[in-house]
C-alpha cells in the first residue's frame, strides 16, 4: 500500500487529492494549519475509505514547523510514496501595496516549502527507486502578475528539471497548473467569483482526476481542461505589455 502526504489538504484542490488518493487505496499523512479541520478530514478518509490518515498540523511559513514535514517525508522506516505539494495562498492587492513580510510569507509556501519538502521527499524516493511529487502551480505562471506569477514560474522550471533528472531513477515529478477553481482560494484573498468569466471557474474534483490520470501517464504538466489548454498557449504568444492589461481579472 502507498502513502501520500498533501499539504493543504482541508480544503479545495488539496482535499480533492486526500479524497480521490484515499479512493485508489493510499494511506495518507495530512497537513495543513486548522487542527480541528484536520481531524475532520482525516476522520472522514478512515470511515469513507478504510484507510490510514495522519494528522500532521504545521504552518509552512514556519521554518521549524516546516521542519516537522520535511523530517516525516525523509523517515526511512514510514516511507512517502507521493508528495503533493499543494498549500498556497495569493494576494489581491499588488506588489507595492503589500508590505514585504507578506509578499515574503507567500514566497516561503509558494516556493520554500515545496523546495524544502521535495528535497526532503526525493532523496527516499530517489534510494527506493520509486515516488512522485506533484506540485500545484498555476497558467498564472505564464503571465506578469508580481510575485505570485514569479513563484509559479519556478516551480514549472523547478518540476521540468526535476522530472527529467529523476526519471530515470522511477520517479515521476510534475506540475498541475489550473487556473480560477471554485475553492476557498479566492474567498480569502476577499476575491468575488464574478471577477472573472464562469467558463473560466472549474471544479476541483474534476481538476485532480484529470491531474491523477496525467500523472499516472507520466506527464511534466497537467494544465485541466480545454480552455484552459488553449489559454495557456495563447499566453505564452503573448506580448507582456499585452497581458498586462489583463492584471485585474480575478482581483475584483
């Protein structure tokens, strides 16, 4: 049996994961900050689907809580076959108008911790031969949108490398970048879904079984659905100064 540890797994895309990992047979180690929530999640994973949860509360800005995750993934004897690297948050407002120490904290989760935990995570996968990362980036990395574009950026670059790196050795390393999701996500960035198109809002649940399927067959990157497929590569096309324009969808 596998075992799968989700950061920001209480809700949204990383709950959606717990689910449907649970569903396929893994035990899974859970982390988020919400105690309480946690417990519920992991609760409802035993009686749903007869497996193992663990309940694992750290708030990854926190170096030394970031280290509680970081040693459970590199614990020889409680291997992690499947690391999904999905906690994140954004910021409505832009890059002058947030002080450092927020646009810092998101970096520490948007980047530090996954960098941290896949380092953690791929040195036993690496020695066994076998294990996955699956980091949740965004098609935001494609374009200019401060900080928050600039780390989804790394983690595409990040994953690329790695994927090619450690293949070879059976280990699977790849981005999912969706866009607008109907989750808490933009509710605690005070964001109101009519901020951007409906035909452009998908559903989680929809968006993880297309990233499991695109993992499963071995893909650097899962960009979910057909919009978003074709938006992606319009982006890339694109002239900054052009998708500049665009800063405000899904800030209002």
């Amino acid at each position: 049996m596998s075992t799968a540890l989700v950061t920001g797994a209480t809700a949204g895309i990383g709950l959606a994961f717990a689910r449907q990992l649970a569903a396929r047979g893994d035990d899974l180690v859970l982390v988020a900050r919400d105690v309480e929530r946690l417990e519920q999640v992991a609760d409802e994973l035993r009686t749903t689907y007869g497996v193992s949860a663990e309940v694992l509360p750290a708030d990854l800005v926190d170096r030394e809580q970031l280290a509680a995750v970081e040693h459970r993934l590199a614990d020889r004897d409680r291997p992690v076959d499947l690391l999904v690297n999905n906690a994140g948050f954004g910021l409505k407002k832009r890059f002058l108008d947030n002080t450092a120490d927020a646009e810092t904290a998101m970096t520490d989760v948007l980047v530090i911790a996954p960098l941290r935990l896949s380092h953690a995570a791929l040195a036993g996968q690496v020695e066994r031969g076998h294990g996955g990362i699956i980091t949740v980036g965004s098609v935001a990395s494609y374009l200019p949108r401060g900080t928050y574009s600039a780390a989804k950026a790394w983690v595409n670059s990040f994953t690329e490398w790695a994927h090619h790196e450690y293949a070879p050795r059976g280990v699977k390393v790849m981005a999912l970048l969706p866009g607008f999701t109907k989750t808490e996500f933009h509710e605690r960035m005070d964001v109101s879904r009519g901020s951007a198109p409906e035909w452009m809002w998908l559903d989680a649940d929809d968006l993880v079984r297309e990233a499991l399927d695109d993992y499963d067959k071995g893909k650097v990157f899962s960009i979910p659905s057909p919009q978003y497929k074709v938006l992606a590569g319009l982006a890339r096309a694109t002239p900054t100064r052009l998708l500049q324009r665009f800063q405000s969808l899904g800030r209002r």
